[in-house]
C-alpha cells in the first residue's frame, strides 16, 4: 500500500542518520504496530458481533416454534467454525503457495506444526502482515470470516434441517471447502494471479456461503406447507423487532468485515471504506422499499432489512475501489436485486427461510462484477470478474450439494413429518423460545 511503503522510506531515511535515529524508528514502528493491531482487534470483536445478528434475523424471520434450534445453531455454528478453522482451514487458506505453482491447492505444515506445537515462533513483530497485525490477530479475524461463511447456510435450511447433519456439514464445510476456495485469492493463488479482485469477500465470502445455501435447501426440500396449488404460503416469523435488531447488529459488524479488511487502521483508507459501506447499505434498503412496494403493493419491512443486507454485500468486493456515488448505484441495484431474486425462487419451490440465497449468493455475484464495472483501478477487470465467479460457483455449489446429499443418503438430513409440524424446539431441545404467558 501506498500510506505502508512511505512509512518504510521514513523508517530507512530515519536508520541511515546513525544509532539515535534507528532507535527512533524502531519506536514509530512499534506504535504503529500496536495502533494497527488494536484496530484488527476490534474489526474482528465487530465480525464476531455479527453472529448474534444473524441469530437475531434468523430466530426473528423464523416460527416460534423453531427458535431455540435456530438459536441452538447460531451458537454452534461459530465455535465449530472456529475450531475447524484452527485444526485445518487456516492452513489451508494461507499455504503460501510456492513460486512457480499453479496456485489451486498447497498446505501450511510448517504454520500448523507451530500452532499446535511451538506457538512461542509466531510472528508478533512489525515484520509480520506490513506491522498490520500481529499472526494471533491475523488467525482469529479470518476465523471470524470462515465461521460466517457457514452462518449464511444456517438461515437458508432452518426450520427442517437435522442438527446433527447441520454440524457435520459446517464442520467440513468451514474446514476444507471456505479455506480452499479462499487460497486462490486471499492466500495468493490462482486466482489472484488471474487478477481477481475481491476486498473483503463478496464472492469468497458470501457467494460461498450462498452456493451452499443454495445446495441445502435444493437437497433438503422446503418446508411443509410451504407451497400448496401453485400458492407461497407465507409463515410468519417469530418476531419482527428481533430481526431488526439482527439486521442492524450485521450493520454494526459491517464495520469490522470491511473497515478491517484494510488490514491495517490506515486512517485514509479504512475511512473511506466505511463510507462507501455504510452508503450502498442505504441505498440497498431503499432499493428494497421501492422494489417491493411495486412488487407486493405494500411497504414490507422484511424487504426493506434484507435491502439493507444486499446492499452491504454487494459492496464489500469493492469498498475500497469504488467511490461514493458509486457505491449508492451498488447498493441500489442489489437492494431491487434481492426483491427479485427471493421472487424467482418462490417460484422455483426453494424456500429460503431468511432470503440467504437472495441476499448473499444474488448479491454477492452483483458486487462482484459490480467491481469489474465500478472500480477506479484500470487493472480490474469485468470478464476476469465474471470468469472467477464462474470457477467458484464450480467448486462451491458441487461440493456443498455433494456434501448434502452423503448426508441424506447416510445419517439424513431432515427431521421427521410429526417434528417439523409441531416444531423443532419440543422435540430436540424439550424447551421453547418463547415461555411468557398471560393467565
């Protein structure tokens, strides 16, 4: 980065005057680490966050008698992520890759026997990541991404998923499929020497999350009930206040997920990161006003939130390199692309509990490519956009679909008929969400 590179030329200029003035340097950078550092720690305190928001979004958008085990997984989802992350998928997605290698599949022995064995030999000098972070912060950010991956697949095969092959899935799916696909841009493969360009994961991210969702709730089937003579039944949520509290607690988060994806407290940059966020967030609530007051004839609140949500995934591709206008028209566009996508899959017989696929794969494409169109840097290319959203869609979608499918025909993946309609909660956890009563 530019702000890193003249920073370094003062740290020489400052070496080259003698003792005192390396001593000098040697204390800029070492505050410089600590400023960044304790910033990364924050962004990853704020994507944490973001668990709760989705289990608010999901137990809100979600039946009553469905919230404890929607809840039961929003609380699994992340510890699981993480210790898969750990024991495998960190190593997998930053390997590393040899010079000369074709960038598709290499793995970090030498970081996991430290790990796991001398963590005394990690990095925690300024040396480390540009004096960005230190390598415990730089493990447990992107842990906090994996985990997330697997969240978005969670909201779309609620209510008639087993738990057990939930937690299988997320197991492998966080440890070997996030991980792998992330290499080749993040870890430095081959897409990344393709010229691919995704800042803080709308396509490695969310469109992963999203092909997963997408695999699960083809697999799995939609609910009972669900759709009757050619009919969408509609299944009212559990409570409306809660999933707005959700949608706004993934804002707060949003702050983190992009603002630390800056990877360092750069005060231009990461600045500017959290306004063309926060902007194409509004945008995408108001796409999802207008679009589904002429679509539905009425002002649905849930459009509006998921509108919010598309707008903030379409642009964290391109926070970075598209500016603030820019970043209204993003926004915009996924916020009316969410309306007709949740449409179209109705329409397929997908039921997607919470609008996942709509929100995270739809717009996850969209600002994706919308890098290719918006971006100010002249290296980023559309078509090398559209072509890597092509090679994960490739890998992702089978390999979740794949993993669904092993499931159903071994431990299965769905609940009985008598569960499902009398809900999930008495059955598997033998308490309710909700316990309040009027005498």
């Amino acid at each position: 980065m530019k702000n890193e590179s003249t920073i370094l030329t003062f740290f020489e200029a400052l070496q080259d005057g003698g003792g005192a003035g390396a001593s000098t340097a040697a204390a800029i950078e070492a505050n410089l680490l600590t400023a960044n550092n304790i910033w990364m720690m924050l962004a990853t305190a704020l994507v944490f966050i973001m668990h709760l928001g989705f289990a608010g979004v999901e137990a809100g958008f979600g039946q009553a008698k469905n919230t404890v085990n929607i809840l039961f997984k929003n609380t699994l989802t992340p510890i699981i992520g993480l210790l898969s992350y750990a024991g495998l998928g960190f190593f997998l997605m930053y390997p590393g890759f040899a010079e000369g290698s074709s960038g598709w599949f290499a793995f970090d022995s030498t970081g996991w026997s430290m790990f796991w064995g001398s963590p005394e030999k990690a990095d925690v000098s300024a040396g480390y990541a540009g004096a960005g972070y230190t390598y415990w912060t730089d493990f447990l950010f992107q842990g906090m991404f994996a985990a997330t991956a697997a969240t978005i697949v969670s909201g779309a095969v609620a209510e008639r998923i087993k738990l057990s092959s939930y937690l299988i899935f997320t197991v492998i799916f966080v440890g070997i499929v996030y991980p792998l696909i992330g290499s080749w841009k993040w870890g430095g493969g081959a897409l990344d020497m393709m010229g691919f360009y995704d800042f803080a994961g709308s396509t490695l991210v969310h469109s992963v999350g999203g092909w997963g969702a997408l695999a699960g709730v083809i697999v799995l089937g939609p609910r009972l009930g669900k759709y009757v003579d050619g009919k969408v039944i509609d299944k009212p949520g559990s409570s409306v206040p809660l999933a707005v509290i959700g949608v706004f607690l993934l804002w707060l988060g949003w702050f983190g997920f992009n603002g630390g994806s800056v990877l360092s407290a750069d005060p231009a940059l990461t600045s500017f990161v959290l306004v063309t966020t926060c902007l194409a967030a509004c945008a995408g609530g108001i796409g999802g006003f207008v679009t589904s007051y002429f679509v539905f004839k009425r002002m649905d609140l849930g459009m509006v939130l998921n509108g919010i949500l598309a707008g903030l995934v379409g642009i964290t591709a391109g926070a970075d390199v598209i500016n603030p206008g820019s970043s209204i028209i993003v926004g915009l566009i996924a916020g009316v692309l969410v309306v007709f996508s949740a449409v179209g899959l109705d329409k397929l017989k997908l039921d997607d509990v919470v609008g996942a696929i709509s929100v995270h794969l739809t717009c996850g494409i969209w600002g994706t490519l919308a890098v290719g169109i918006f971006s100010t840097n002249a290296d980023h290319s559309f078509m090398t956009q559209l072509k890597s959203i092509g090679i994960v869609a490739a890998v992702a979608f089978p390999a979740a679909f794949i993993i669904f499918t092993v499931l159903k025909m071994t431990t299965g993946i769905r609940v009985t008929k008598e569960h499902e309609e009398e809900g999930l909660d008495s059955h598997e956890h033998g308490i309710r969400g909700y316990t309040i009563t009027v005498e």
